[in-house]
C-alpha cells in the first residue's frame, strides 16, 4: 500500500474510533440510555465502594465479590488521579484512555515488515459490538497491558515478561500469554515482577490472596457453557434457582456442583492440550505467540465456570494482535470472535432477562455467543497445532543459536 492509502487507512481507523467511543462514552455516561441492564452500577456502586475500603490501606475483606489479585486494587484507585471529577465519570475516562492506548500500540505496530493495519481494525469494530459493558468494567485496563506485553514480546522478551507479571496480578489471565514464548527470559521476568508486586501488597496491605477463597467458592455462572444445561433442564423439571452469589448470578440447586466440577475437569483437559502442544511444537514463528496466547485464552475462557460480558474485550484485544500479523493463523477465529461479540450485547444486558428466566429466547442467545465461542476455540487450536506441529515448513522463529552467529531468519 502506498503512503497515500497508508494515510487514508489510518484516517478511516480513527474517525471510525472516534465516532464509536463517543458512542460509548455517552451511553456510560448516561447521556442515552442503553437498551437492558444498566451496565454501569459496577463502577457507582461495586468499584466505588471498594475505593472508599482501598484507599485506607486494607483490602475489602468481608466483601465476598472481590475476587482479584492484588493489583486490581491499581485500577480501582486510579480514578483518584482524576479528582476534578467524580469516582464513575473518571473511571469512564479512563477506561476511554486505555482503549486509546491500545489502538496507538496497535497503529504503531500495523505499517511495519511483515505487519498489517487488519488487527486496529479487529479492535476498533470489535470493542463497540460489546456495547458500553466494555467502559463500564477494568477489564479493557487489563487488555491494554496485555497486548503491550503481546507486541513488545519478539524483540524486547524482559519488557513482555514485566508486562505479563503485572497484568497477572491485576487479574491473573495475563499469565497465560507465556504460553508462547520463546525465550525463558520472558518467563523469568514475569515470574520477579509477580512476586516482587505480590509481595509488596502482602507486606503493605492485610488481606492481598483473600481473593483465591472467594474465587474458589464461586458456582456456575449463568452465561457459561455449562450453565446451558441447567437453563434446558428447567424445562424438564430442574427445580434450582438463579441468584446473586459471589458477585454474579448463578445457578444453585442440585447437579450445580456436579456441573461446576465438569467445568474444572474441562479446564484441566484444556491445560494439558497446552501442554502437548507446548512439547509438541517445533516452528515458533513470530506470529506464534500471539497465535497461542489467543487460543489459551479462548480455551480457559470457554471452560470456565464464568463467561462474564467483560471477558470478551480480553478476547478482542488477542485477537487483534493476532491479525497484526501477514502470516497469522487466526483470522477465522477472530471473524467468529466478532460475531460472538455481537451476540453477547444482544445476551447482555439487552436480553439478560431472558437469560435469567431461561426461557427459549434468552437460551437460543446463549447457544449462539457460546456456540461460536466453541468454533472460534477449535479453529483456533486447530491453526495453531498445523502450523507449530503438523503444518508446512516455513522459516521457524529465530533461536538463541541463530541470533548469537547473527543469522537472518525469515518469519
């Protein structure tokens, strides 16, 4: 592409960001008013609340609904640095700085060798589609370190490490990001920055790993694969309930905590296809660990017992690093990603009484986001097996030996 197309590209990137996060922005700011749940009670009521706790140096402790690693207190504090404004409007904004981040790390990494613009346009189209569930949650706070960490992995491995230890210990699925790389030094600086940021919280802040109970106690979460059985057996006599537990609504009755333990026993299984593959693999390109964090995501995110709305922005935001890629493997998943997200606002909130009820609209909404959520997840680890493990014979990923002779090694 030219540089006349190049700067035409990047002007349609932007107005079309521009316009879709004012959207957002006066939606959350309830300018107008979103069709179903008011998505934004987490951040006036939850988050707001957890401030007041935080800020005077203890952890909530007896609030069963944090269930976060330590570091989330960072994001739940750091409307404090905003403080012309009020606690949810400054939390929006920020939110709206980070989506910002992450389209800037995105644009500056799209017009180099070996690179395309595809990946911002995963994540410009794909944040709107989730609706303002996206400004309204830390989540996109997390996503944004993420992909840093994603794009800075290949030729600064320290920095994606750094960048992977501190998003784990905002909200622990960072970690999975590893699963890629190639170079231990990632590894070995993920695994300081973790520890030197758990310790510190531990030593200053009572309460630090009171999350890993309250998440432990956690049920079946009504958006999750599992839940679909539920919603249909109560239709054939199932008598449970669905309430508020732990902070989201779940499944209680007989047969949850079989249906839980059947999650669990997933996520295992899920694991050690990683680790096969992990064993298996021998031709790391430079797209390759981009190409396994999205697909490890995606499969602990399908197996768990949670599918929250948020959960998705992390999905998009992998996804769109992915397709920053020419040689990348993941464009179906993410085409399939998107429409999951499209069908995840009309789910939540926009149909989420339905859900609730389980009548026959809200299950065919759930069968479709889950549904596609599955086919993403097999196609993902389909393309990632074929091509580390079974597929062609391009030029793998440089190795410690190449770079130390200075050998050229095409991606």
């Amino acid at each position: 592409m030219d540089r006349t197309g190049v700067r035409r590209a990047l002007a349609l990137l932007l107005v079309t960001w521009g316009a879709t996060r004012l959207v957002l922005l006066l939606f959350v700011l309830k300018v107008f008013v979103f069709p179903g749940a008011d998505v934004t009670s987490d951040v006036s009521v939850i988050y707001q609340g957890w401030y007041e706790v935080l800020r005077h140096g203890t952890f909530p402790l007896d609030d069963v609904t944090w269930q976060y690693p330590p570091a989330a207190a960072l994001a739940i504090l750091s409307p404090g640095l905003l403080p012309f404004l009020d606690y949810p409007t400054a939390f929006f904004v920020l939110a709206w700085l980070a989506d910002l981040v992450v389209l800037a790390l995105l644009l500056r990494a799209g017009p180099r060798p070996g690179r395309t613009l595809r990946g911002a346009w995963v994540w410009v189209l794909g944040v709107p589609l989730l609706g303002p569930t996206v400004y309204a949650r830390y989540d996109l706070m997390v996503t944004a370190v993420a992909v840093a960490a994603l794009l800075a992995g290949a030729r600064h491995p320290r920095i994606m490490g750094a960048l992977v230890g501190f998003g784990a210990m905002v909200k622990v699925w960072p970690a999975l990001l590893l699963v890629g790389a190639v170079r231990r030094r990632a590894w070995g600086a993920a695994v300081v920055t973790a520890g030197a940021i758990g310790t510190l919280f531990a030593v200053a802040m009572p309460g630090a790993f009171s999350f890993l109970t309250f998440q432990r106690d956690r049920g079946t979460e009504v958006e999750s694969l599992g839940a679909l059985v539920l919603h249909i057996a109560r239709h054939f006599g199932w008598h449970g309930e669905v309430l508020l537990n732990y902070g989201s609504i779940e499944f209680l009755g007989p047969h949850v905590k079989a249906v839980s333990t059947a999650a669990l026993l997933l996520t295992v299984l899920a694991f050690g296809w990683l680790l096969l593959w992990r064993l298996s693999a021998v031709r790391f390109r430079s797209h390759t660990p981009a190409d396994a964090a999205f697909t490890a995501v995606l499969l602990f995110t399908v197996t768990s017992r949670v599918i929250s709305p948020q959960y998705m922005v992390w999905l998009v935001g992998l996804a769109a690093v992915c397709l920053c890629f020419r040689a990348g493997r993941m464009t179906l998943p993410a085409v399939l990603l998107l429409s999951a997200a499209f069908v995840t606002v009309l789910e939540f909130p926009v149909g989420f009484s339905h859900v609730v009820v389980s009548d026959w609209y809200g299950i065919t909404l759930l069968l479709l986001r889950n549904g596609l959520l599955v086919a993403a997840t097999v196609t993902a680890a389909r393309a990632l097996w074929h091509s580390t493990v079974t597929g062609d014979t391009a030029a793998p990923f440089p190795s410690s030996a190449a770079r130390a002779k200075g050998t050229a090694v095409s991606s």
